[in-house]
C-alpha cells in the first residue's frame, strides 16, 4: 500500500520499491519531526523545521541527485513552494551569481487550504558547496504573524522522496 502499487510485481520491482521506502536510508536533515510544527512567519517567508536550512555537501561528486520533500498544510494566505537554492561556501545562492536561475529548483505550488506531501529533486552542480532548502511563499511575503504547518521534512540521496525517518544525531522518544 505504501508503494502505491496494486498489480503483482516481479522480484526486481518488488525490491526496487521497498528500497524507495528508505528504510535503509538516512534523512540528511537534522531536528525535523513526524509531527505538526506551526511555523509563525513575518513578511519574508522562507521556513523550515531542520535545525539549519543549509545543508552541506559532504562525501557525494557533483552530478549526485537529491531529493527534499515534506508535507505541508498550507494556512498562508497564498500558495507555497519547496525551494532548492544551491550556494557556494560562502552560502551565497549560485543562480544570484550567475544572474540566472543555475542552481535554482522549485517544487509544484501547493494551493491556500491544501495539506500534501511535496517534493523537489535536484542535483548537486559544480561549484556547490550548500543547498538552501525552505518553504516560500508564492510572492515571498505574508502578513505579519502568519503560520503554516510542516512535518516530515526530509532530504535522501536519490530521486525518490521515501518516508520520513529521524537523522540518526536526533534524539527519539526524549532520550
């Protein structure tokens, strides 16, 4: 059922989809949660529940593909996004460089109202030391004192979004 597949699967499949599950894998973000956390926000929106929106790329060659996702309720008043901006050691965005939108990925916008699971798949480009991952807001800004709702936040090597499951430096069950 969690695969979203029905009809009977041949052994490589079968194994292919319990892989994309990421029971194996490691969730690269640190501090996130399987639960609720309202978020408040004022005027710039850019938010995540990771205890640090900078993920550094360590150990993997350039060409290595990522994906980020969490499940987002969108109480903002406009529609959101997941945003990947891929910077340099300086933490300073590549596509603000360049003047193009190189290192730049943006999820499916998801609607005022709407609660879903999103994703974003990227890769890891030449001259890319961080990743920016957040939720923004359509126009960027929202009224002072706004929230929204995250869970599941996530980032696994790979193009599949996987479950979520705690970096293994994250404390679990208040140990």
């Amino acid at each position: 059922q969690k695969t979203g597949v029905s009809n009977k699967l041949s052994i490589t499949d079968m194994t292919r989809l319990l892989d994309d599950l990421s029971w194996s894998k490691t969730n690269l973000l640190k501090g996130t949660s399987d639960r609720w956390e309202k978020l408040t926000v004022s005027d710039w929106m850019t938010v995540t529940t990771s205890s640090d929106r900078y993920f550094k790329f360590e150990g993997t060659p350039v060409g290595t593909v990522f994906t980020y996702s969490v499940t987002v309720n969108n109480t903002v008043n406009q529609p959101v996004e997941l945003q990947a901006w891929l910077c340099n050691e300086q933490k300073v965005r590549l596509g603000n460089i360049r003047r193009n939108n190189f290192g730049y990925t943006m999820s499916e916008y998801l609607e005022v109202g709407q609660t879903k699971d999103i994703s974003i798949v990227f890769p890891q480009l030449d001259g890319a030391v961080y990743v920016d991952l957040s939720v923004c807001s359509q126009n960027g800004t929202v009224p002072q004192g706004s929230s929204i709702q995250l869970k599941d936040e996530r980032l696994y090597m790979g193009t599949e979004p996987g479950i979520w499951t705690p970096n293994p430096a994250d404390k679990v069950g208040g140990e």
